[in-house]
C-alpha cells in the first residue's frame, strides 16, 4: 500500500507514535488510509452540512475496513461573493483547492480518496488536486438544493432573486414581491437548484464515471442521498484493500480522454453552465489530455439538446432530472443518436459507462425529451471565434432568449461595476451590445462572474433585445445573449480592449462567429495607440495569481514553466 511509507517498519515508529495520538490503534496500520477530502463551510448553503455527510462516510469507511482522515478544503460561495470585489477570489480559490488537496494526499501517503465538493469552483479544484495525486478517488458531492416556491405557488431559485432586482429597479415589481422571493429561493442546504455551475459539474462528474449514479440529481439531505454517501464509502474499501483493483481504478484511468468527451457530450445535452468550458479545460490539462476548445463545437454537432432545466426553463430543475430518470436516462437517450455521441468508458462503480446507463429510462418526457423531440438537434454550448475572439469565447445557446443572429452597436465599460452603473442608469437600450472588458483572469484579476449585470438586464426586459460581450464569465445562473470567456482578453492586448462606442458587432451563433466591423487599417491604429489598463491590488495572492494566470482559452490554468 502507498500508506506503508508512513507506517511500515522500525524506521517509522515515529510516524506511528504521532498516528497513535489520532487515536490509531495496532491493526489499523495493517489496514488501507482514506482520505476525507470535505469542503464543510458553515457560509456557503451547499456545504453547511457536509461535516455531518463526512461523519456519515467515515462511520462507513470504518465499518468496512479501511481508516479515514478527514480534512478540509476552503470554498467561496460565488452568490454571496458577487457584485463587489470578493468575486475576485472566487476562480482563484479552484487553484488554492487543488493545491490543498495536492498537498495533505501526497504529504501523509494516503492510500485512495473520497472527496466532498458541492458547489461553484469547489468541483473542479478537487477534481485538478485529485489528478495530481492519481489514487483511486470517489467524489460524492452533497447534492443539489430543492427549488424553492414562491406564496403564489410559483417554482424560483436563485436566478429568480438575481432577476427580481432588475425588476425592482424598473418598478416592475414591488418590495412584498422582492421580499417574496428573497425568503423561498433558496429553500434550504444543497448546491442552488438549477443547472447552474455547481450542478453542472456534479452531473458531469457521473459522466466522466468518477462519481456513482444519481451524484448530480439526487436532492442534499435526503435518505437517498445518504445512500449515495455509504455507497461511496464502501466501494472506495472495496478497491483500496485490493491491490490489483488500487491500480486499475487509479484516477487517470478513469478520467481519461473519452471520459473527457463524454462529460461535454453530456453537457450539450443538458444545456450546462458556461463555466464547464474553463472549468473542463483546466482538467484536461491537470489529466495531460490534449483538449482544445475548437474540439467543442465538433462534439456540439453531434448532440441533441434534450434537457433544459433552470434558468434555461425556469419551470424544471434538478430534482425534476431525477424524478424523470437522471443523467443515466439522459446518457442512454443520447446513445440513440449515434455511436459517436458517447464512448464507453471505465467507471469508478467497477461497471463501464454503457453498462451504468444501459437500462436507464424516461419517465417523463416533459423533463427529458427524447431524441426524436428534442430543443435543439446541436448542443447547448458554442465556441465563437472571429476578429473579436482570435483565440475564442463561449456562449451558453441553451440560454438563449434572442436572436441566434444579432448585430448592434457597442456601449463599452472597463469593468463590472461601471456596467452596473451605467445598466441602473438606464444607459442601455434595445439593439446595443453592452461590452464588459477588463474582468479576464489577468484583468479582474480572477475572472468575475457577472450574474448581477446580466440578471438587471434581463429583469429590465431587455433580455432578447441587448447583447453582453465580456472578457470575464457569467454564473450558471445567467441567460439571454452573455457571450463570456473572450480571448484574447483587454489586459494580453485583445480585441475586447480596442473596442469604441458605436463600433457594430456582429454575432452569429450558428456560424460559430463574433466579430467587430473594422478594417485593417483601423484595427492597425488602435492596437498602435493602446495601452491596457493595470489595475492596482492589494492583495498580494491577486498580484501572484495574476502574474501566473493564463487566458480563458486555456482553462485559466496558472503557468508553471516559469
């Protein structure tokens, strides 16, 4: 076993004496060490309660074997940190995360994992320190939230209250109503209940194999979520104390390319967040798989839209994916596409990928369509490319309230806030492309996610008729025209940062285009006269990450070929 390189023989009877202090007893050294990689925050409404799932998992562990060691990632609740600086830290975080784990797997030798994300950045930092450590590795996440009602009777979430404050401000709705949904949006523990990022990844994560069925869909604090949890904890036992089973399920065995693959595939269909594309990317990196972020439109082509769940349809969320079936049904409808839809892959369950899904059904073809009915016959995701995205931005099509083919003209803001501003004081009409520069990874620092601007607009009515271009990133949450990741971003010298008011904008989503009306000539003279803005930080961890930070189009990794 790893573990034996810090229990094994007379040379670590010190690292077994201070084992000892934990509470380690003589025939625990003969047994496989897990580790209980928990992201409990009392702040963040997905992970409030997870100290209690970590309890639940390590009473299992020992039950079957094996010894737990429980530790602890940090998080950052993106709805809480949104509309003022914290949003800085919030993309940032996913590096700390991997790092942490990284870091407490390799230091004590720790034999396989179980890791317990939930929400926003939480899911792919595991995800990068995991691949790094490459033991066998479990992720039960807790589990996606109820959605709430309001006293009407009427299904919201969390996109709703972001929504409603646009509404207020446009004397669209009154305080009571404002008041309403505040209180019963968010109805109680669990990552928010749309196919927002953090559901979006959990789902995801059953796609690549390296969660068990029902890790996306199955509602937090629930009886069949506890299930899940012990199911979790007995068959991480079952393949650490088998040594052959410890090496084939290490994993980068699991994640590999065609698990990769099938996690965009799968996102197409339900219509997933946009943060998936950088999040994904940034896996593929950690996985040293070669993944561009052209490949993702191949893959669009190839599957139908045949979920739309919150905010896409305010109406169906992820509790209503699992009553119809789950993201099993949903896999093994897409199946019927055609053979290069999905690729059957091993799995953390022992079972390949087809043999998970094989007898999954809809049962209910209101929630799930089938392939014959489907939104859209092309995935809910797109990669734009053209004079204004050289190396690429995303569009998430499964939002979409407009046009699929949109021009207008520029209103440009340097940053989040002054967009808001100009938003409230009714700056923006019908047919103008707000453009929101200086929020990429570098410019933010930390890549904002911007629910706050899109959700004014929206609520303000103007959702089909304005268009949003950003070199930053949008919440899960966000519908409508948003065009976000655009790389180059303003502070490498991009596009996004020569723009001027008035400038027309062209956006073609079907034709993977987005461009600005410019000449050579005038694009010449802009980039000879521009100088990027450089925002002055106090943070010393913001002023590191953004030395280290690469663009969008590559995941928004940090460099380490220094």
């Amino acid at each position: 076993m790893r573990s034996d390189e810090v229990k094994k023989g007379n040379q670590r009877t010190p690292h077994r004496s201070l084992l000892r202090a934990t509470g380690l007893k003589d025939e625990d050294f003969t047994k496989p060490f897990i580790g209980v990689a928990n992201s409990f925050t009392e702040i963040i409404p997905g992970h409030f309660f997870l100290n209690k799932v970590a309890d639940i998992i390590k009473n299992e562990i020992r039950a079957n074997g094996c010894v737990p060691f429980e530790f602890n990632t940090i998080g950052v609740d993106d709805g809480i940190a949104m509309g003022h600086d914290g949003m800085l830290y919030s993309l940032p975080s996913r590096e700390l995360i991997a790092s942490s784990l990284e870091t407490v797997m390799n230091a004590h030798k720790l034999d396989a994992m179980i890791a317990i994300p939930n929400c926003d950045k939480i899911v792919p930092g595991m995800i990068m320190g995991a691949l790094r450590v490459d033991v066998p590795t479990i992720f039960v996440s807790g589990g996606p939230m109820a959605k709430g009602y309001t006293k009407d009777g009427v299904p919201i979430d969390l996109a709703t209250a972001f929504e409603a404050v646009g509404k207020h401000e446009a004397g669209r709705m009154s305080d009571e109503e404002l008041l309403d949904i505040e209180c019963n949006a968010c109805p109680g523990g669990g990552s928010c209940s749309g196919m927002f990022t953090a559901n979006s990844m959990n789902t995801l994560m059953e796609a690549m194999g390296i969660a068990l069925p029902g890790n996306g869909t199955i509602l937090a604090k629930t009886p069949e979520r506890e299930a899940l949890y012990k199911r979790a904890a007995r068959r991480i036992c079952e393949i650490a104390k088998d040594q052959s089973a410890s090496e084939k399920f290490k994993l980068k065995n699991i994640l590999n390319e065609n698990a990769l693959r099938n996690a965009f595939a799968v996102d197409m269909a339900m219509g997933g967040s946009s943060n998936t594309v950088l999040h994904m990317l940034a896996i593929a990196n950690e996985a040293g798989i070669n993944f561009q972020l052209k490949d993702i439109n191949k893959i669009s082509k190839n599957v139908s839209h045949i979920a739309k769940i919150s905010p896409s349809l305010s109406t169906i969320h992820m509790e209503d994916i699992n009553s119809a079936g789950g993201v099993n049904a949903v896999m093994n409808e897409m199946t019927k596409r055609g053979n290069e839809v999905l690729i059957d892959n091993l799995t953390i369950s022992g079972d390949s990928l087809f043999d998970n899904i094989a007898y999954a059904e809809i049962k209910d073809k209101n929630i799930i369509r089938t392939i014959d009915n489907p939104y859209s016959e092309v995935g809910g995701l797109a990669i734009l490319y053209g004079n204004l995205a050289e190396q690429g931005a995303v569009i998430k099509t499964a939002g979409l309230t407009g046009a699929r083919v949109f021009t207008g003209k520029a209103v440009c803001y340097d940053g989040q806030d002054a967009a808001i501003a100009g938003i409230l004081m009714k700056e923006i009409k019908a047919g103008d492309v707000v453009i929101i520069r200086y929020e990429g990874p570098k410019g933010g620092p930390g890549m904002q996610e911007m629910l706050t601007p899109t959700s004014l607009i929206m609520g303000m009515g103007l959702g089909s008729s304005v268009a949003l271009i950003t070199d930053g990133r949008f919440s899960g949450a966000t519908r409508g025209i948003s065009i976000g990741h655009v790389s180059p971003e303003a502070a490498e010298d991009g596009m996004i940062g020569l723009l001027k008011n008035g400038d027309k904008i062209h956006i073609d989503v079907d034709n993977y285009i987005l461009s600005v009306d410019l000449n050579e000539d005038e694009i010449a003279k802009r980039k000879a006269e521009f100088i990027p803005i450089k925002k002055s930080l106090q943070s010393r961890w913001l002023n590191q990450y953004r030395a280290l930070v690469t663009n969008a189009s590559n995941g928004a990794v940090l460099k380490t070929d220094l």
